[in-house]
C-alpha cells in the first residue's frame, strides 16, 4: 500500500533525526530555557557551540532569540552578531536586524561605558542623595507572562492529555494561550493581562465589535489567530 509506505518514509525521516544527539540536547536545552532552570551565560554556551557547529542557522538564531526572550536581552550583543555573520555568512545581517525590529534580538548591553544601567542608577541616587530601587531580576518578565498564562505545566498526562502543553512536552504555545484568554476571559479583564504580556514582542489591543441584532439572545464570539512570518 503506498500510504504505508510513505508513513514508513516518514517514520524513517523522523528517527533520523530525532535520534540525533545534537537534537536531543537542544530540545532539552529549550525546554530548561523555558522552565527558568538554566542559567543564562550556560544557555548562551549551548548557543554558541550549536553556532561553531555550524548548525542550520534558523536552529541556531531561534536558540538565540529564545535567550533574548526569556532573558530580557542578551550581553555581548554585537559579538554575537558579529559572529553569527562570521558563521553563516554576511547576508544573516538582514535576518538579524530583521529580529531587532521585531523585539526577538535584543541587547542587554544599555549604555557604552560597560557600567550597567543598574550602577547608574545606583550613583544618579547617590548624587541626589536618595537610594536606587533594586533592579528587577534577569526575566522577571518572562516569568510575570509565564505565570499568568500557564505557558509551562509540570505534570502532562501524555496518555490523556487534557491540556495542549503536552504537544511540547509540558510547554503551551504563548500563541494557543492568548487565544485560549480571548476566548475565555471577560472583555473588561482582558487588558489587565498587558502587564504581564509586555515581554512578548508587539503591540496588544482589544478590539470589540458589535454586530447582533438588538432582539438577539445569543452571543457568539470568534477568534482570528494570524501567524505572520
């Protein structure tokens, strides 16, 4: 039977590269990203070697901008970026800035002189006389949004699944969960989650639109989901 076969094809596609140390310890990498258990400059080791590897590079890049993300930001910025076009070639530099535009590559290295925006703080108080709030820790963001969308279950039931983080492994698609929030959540509770959305890239609105009859007895609502990209 050819569909047989083509399912074997695939299986055998598949193995090969599931099976793939590199892959195997990638994912493991991502998914400790996303559980908060890993530390940056550890995670930024596995970035890199995947970029001396010369791994495909949208695997290599989509690591880096994973740490960006969940990091707010990534130090040795322009080193890095450097070397990706050292890596993959200088044509990457459109990719890269491409990603800046869109809030995916960012830089945590805010002012030239190497201080950190944290010790400035600290002496701009000291002049004034006053003391600098404590800076907040590195993705305190990403956990805010973390929290408030549920985007990591610890325990999937992977032979009933009831929640769509089994699909990764316990991990939901932030896409999936603001969906799920539109759909579930009341219109005036909506906009309080901008808070906790601000480390996601792009802009947040909420748009209402009215168009039932005013005899109408039923509400229906619907969700455009638009992957762009």
């Amino acid at each position: 039977d050819k569909r047989l076969k083509l399912h074997e094809s695939l299986t055998a596609e598949l193995r090969e590269v599931t099976n793939d140390l590199n892959y195997l310890r990638r994912i493991e990498v991502e998914a400790l990203i996303l559980q908060g258990e890993v530390l940056v400059e550890r995670a930024l080791e596995c970035a890199e070697e995947m970029m001396y590897r010369h791994e495909p590079f949208h695997q290599t890049i989509r690591m880096f901008c994973l740490i960006s993300i969940v990091y707010d930001g990534v130090k040795k910025h322009s080193h890095y970026s450097a070397e990706l076009c050292n890596c993959y070639g200088p044509e990457t530099m459109v990719a890269l800035k491409t990603l800046e535009k869109c809030g995916l590559w960012k830089s945590r290295d805010e002012d030239p002189s190497g201080l950190g925006a944290a010790a400035i703080a600290v002496a701009q108080a000291a002049l004034r006389g006053g003391q600098a709030a404590a800076p907040p820790p590195i993705g305190a963001q990403w956990e805010a949004a973390k929290a408030c969308l549920n985007l990591v279950v610890p325990d999937v039931n992977l032979g009933d699944p009831t929640d769509v983080a089994y699909t990764f492994g316990g991990y939901a698609a932030i896409s999936v969960r603001i969906a799920e929030k539109a759909l579930r959540t009341p219109h005036d509770q909506w906009m309080s989650l901008e808070e906790s959305l601000k480390s996601i890239p792009g802009d947040m609105f909420a748009l209402t639109q009215v168009a039932f009859p005013a005899n109408s007895q039923q509400v229906y609502k619907t969700v455009l989901v638009f992957y762009v990209g």
